[in-house]
C-alpha cells in the first residue's frame, strides 16, 4: 500500500470557522503555516489568497508540524480567526488615523 494512499484514507473533515484563512486552519491543525502548501493540495485548492467559506469541508489528516502547537490550541479550545472582514477593511481604510483617535484610548500621550 503506497504512503498516499495511507495519508488520503486517514483524512478527516473540518467545517472552517468565521473569519479563518487557509492559514489559520494551517495553524490550528499543524501548528505552523508552513504546512499551508499541503493543505492546499489535499483540497485541490491552488490559492492562498482565495476565501475560505464557513459552510465548505477541509479535508485534513496529515502528522501535527509542530505537535506542541496543535495541542496548546486544542487544550485552550482556540482557533486561529485572522481574516478581515470587508466593513473592518472599510473603517481602517476610511476611518483611522488623528481624526479619529480618542486621547487615553487609542493615542496615547506619555
């Protein structure tokens, strides 16, 4: 039996959660991003940049990176949630800097 075909047949699903990118999911399941690449290719998936929507399954199942990682995240029941949403980008883009900044909140005089 090839290794392949080992590591397809051990795969589980994930359903992603609000505001995860591949990265995050990388992350969570892997303890690093640098298992982004494999993740992508079990899900016949090419781009990093792309969406990852709540109501699609990720396939997952290859050996944790970093296992301390993967465990810290599951023993504190966390998950990685990094993406911005477009209304955040909207009020960074449009609505930041002194104009909008509250003296003692957010800017800071020492």
């Amino acid at each position: 039996m090839s290794m392949i075909y080992k590591t397809l047949k051990s795969m589980e699903t994930i359903k992603p959660q609000e505001n995860q990118n591949i990265f995050d999911i990388s992350l969570q399941e892997y303890g690093s991003i640098e298992k982004v690449f494999d993740l992508l290719e079990d899900n016949d998936q090419f781009n990093i940049t792309d969406d990852i929507s709540v109501y699609e399954e990720l396939k997952i199942g290859r050996e944790a990176f970093k296992k301390d990682i993967v465990e810290y995240y599951n023993s504190r029941k966390l998950k990685p949630a990094t993406s911005i949403i477009a209304e955040e980008e909207y009020l960074l883009e449009n609505f930041s800097g002194i104009d909008y900044m509250i003296i003692e909140d957010d800017f800071i005089i020492y």
